[in-house]
C-alpha cells in the first residue's frame, strides 16, 4: 500500500502522455485547415465556361499558397444547368457557374445585357455586366455571394443550312435562349429553347437546324461537322455569373474572402479576352477543317435585320417596370457602361 499513490501518479502521467503530446506541436507554426471547396459546372471541360473555371481555381489555390484547394466538376456532373443556382442555394455545391439566359424571368435586370445594344465583345461585355451588377446589385443574386461575371462574344447563326437573306431564316428551327432568343423570333425564325448543354444532341437528331451563339462553340462541341454555315450578325452576348453559397462565403478567412474578390474583375476581364481570342481562332479552324462558309450581311441587310429588334427593348422595359425596377434608368446606365468601356 505504501507505494500505491506514487504508482498511481505514474500511471495517471503514463495515460496522459499521448494526449498532452497532441496538444503540443512540434515547435512549428500552428497548421491551418486546408479549406476545400467543390466548383460545379455545366457544360463539357473544353468548353470556356470550364476553361475559365480552371483558371480562376489555379490562382484561387496559387494565391492563398495552397490554404484553398477547390475540385471541380464540369459536364453537369454535379449540378446541370438550369440547377445550378438552386443548387447553390442548397449548398449541393459550393460554387456553380450560370448562364442567366437560361431563366430569363429570374435574372431579368442583369439579361438586359443581352438586349440589343451592340455590345461589341466579351471584354467590354464582361466588364460592363459585372459593372452593372455592382451598381444595382439585384434581388435575383441576394442568397449568394457573386464571385465573378462575363458574358459570350456576340452571337452568329450557326446553321446546316446557309442563311443569307431574312427569307432564309422564316420558320426555321434554331436554338437560342433568353435575350438571343426574342432576337431570333424577331426575326421570323422557329425558336427553340434550351441549354447549350442540350444542343449536340438536338442538332444530331435534326430538333433543330442550327443555333445562335457565340462561335466558339463550332470548335469546342465540334459543331462545325453539322454546321457549314455561319451568319455573321455580331449580336447579342450571353451573361454569366459564378456564385457562392452564403454560408460557405461566410465562414471563409478574411484573407480568403479578400484573394476572391480581388480576383473577380480581374477573372471577368481574362475570360472575355480568352473568349474573343477563342471565338476568332474557332472560326478559321472552321473554315479550315470543315470547309465552313462565312456569310457577312450587306450594311443594308444589317440596317433590315436591326430594325425588327427595336420592339425588343421596349417589351423589356415593360417587363421590366411591371417588377417595380427602374428600367430606363437601367438601359441608360447599360449604354453608358457600353460607351465607356469600348474606348
Ligand atoms: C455557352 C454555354 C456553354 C458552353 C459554351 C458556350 N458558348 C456560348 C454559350 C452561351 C450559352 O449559354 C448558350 O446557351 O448559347
């Protein structure tokens, strides 16, 4: 009995060793978690939707040295695209990247980037959607953190077959969502709805003859074998945005939250550039590999096309006005962002 206390603490000492060990790190710095986060995305990894979700990751995880490692999941893998900003919400992923002009009714006030103002690229598109967002920062977007916007180059008519006249387009089957949609209707086309990640198929099966789209699209889903034609119109843009669930933003570090925003012009102003470059090279590679044709309108074929859009503006303003937002002020403040930006 005598050596019983003694033995006791020794045991007692022995036992907690391990755990005192744990608490005590080996004289480094504390390690810091590493935060993991998923990206979803829509359509396939070659198209610049993913492209520039890969980007974006690369300097997310270079910039906070590795404190941020981000997976991503395009091809509609994890969420598709009309789900992509539910999902978000519900945190079935942490980021998603959206084409507003797949829901046009809930994005109404940034779709009117994809009105007929004659944006006249993807950087100045990029920057003036992102632009616009700021200064009037919609209801749509108020259950997520925006981490960056931009749009498409402007939308051609991809087509089997050659459309060289406003008669050649009446009745015709083509694919177009959203702003570029009411374009294609204006001008006596069948407009067929649905996401771009829907329409290989569609065009396979002859649902439809042809899309209106940014260009690029005839190298990345090899439309081009389908497609010999493209009309050039230099349109409409399609908008983008890449959002965040709340929650996830939240509980970022400071010095995380700071890396992305800090990041989301800069991410808008490198995807427009990538896309304007690409929607170029897309279109020779065409011609060169599949013998497509490029068929440029006449200024008086523009000046004839152009005029049936003029009551496209105005069914957005009434639209527009009917959920109480300024949209005059809107539209002027658009082509005022348009102007400056084209300089
Ligand atoms: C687009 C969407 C996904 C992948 C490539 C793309 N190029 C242009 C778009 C624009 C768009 O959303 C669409 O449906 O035409």
């Amino acid at each position: 009995m005598k050596n019983a206390i003694p033995l006791f603490l020794s045991a007692l000492f022995i036992a907690f060793l391990p755990a005192c060990k744990k608490s005590q790190p080996t004289g480094q710095q504390p390690q810091t978690e590493v935060i993991k986060l998923t990206y979803a995305n829509f359509p396939p990894a070659s198209t610049f939707p993913c492209v520039q979700m890969e980007r974006w990751k690369e300097e997310v995880e270079k910039r906070t040295k590795g404190q941020v490692e981000i997976q991503t999941f395009p091809g509609g893998t994890l969420l598709e695209a009309k789900d992509m900003m539910d999902g978000i919400i519900n945190n079935q992923a942490d980021i998603g990247c959206l084409c507003m002009a797949y829901q046009p009714g809930r994005f109404l006030l940034t779709n009117a980037t994809s009105l007929p103002l004659k944006i006249p690229n993807s950087k100045v598109g990029s920057r003036v959607l992102w632009e616009l967002y700021n200064n009037y920062k919609p209801e749509s977007f108020s259950q997520v953190k925006v981490l960056t916007m931009f749009t498409t180059a402007p939308s051609n008519i991809m087509s089997k077959k050659a459309i060289r006249t406003l008669k050649d387009i009446q009745g015709l089957d083509l694919r177009a969502s959203g702003g570029a949609a009411q374009i294609l209707k204006a001008w006596g086309a069948n407009q067929v709805g649905m996401p771009m990640s829907a329409t290989p198929e569609a065009l396979q099966k002859g649902v439809v003859q042809g899309l209106f789209s940014s260009v690029e699209v005839m190298k990345d889903f090899n439309y081009a074998e389908m497609c010999k034609y493209v009309t050039m119109t230099d349109t409409v843009i399609y908008p983008f945005a890449v959002v965040m669930n709340q929650k996830k933003w939240d509980a970022l570090p400071d010095s995380v939250k700071q890396v992305m925003d800090e990041l989301a012009l800069e991410q808008a102003v490198w995807t427009g550039e990538y896309m304007d470059q690409h929607a170029r090279d897309a279109l020779e590679w065409s011609k060169k590999t599949y013998q497509v044709e490029v068929i440029e309108l006449t200024p008086q074929q523009k000046e004839e096309w152009n005029k049936l859009l003029a009551p496209i503006m105005n069914e957005w303003i009434a639209q527009a006005e009917e959920k109480a937002l300024p949209a005059k002020e809107i539209v002027q403040n658009l082509q005022t962002l348009i102007q400056n930006h084209s300089q």
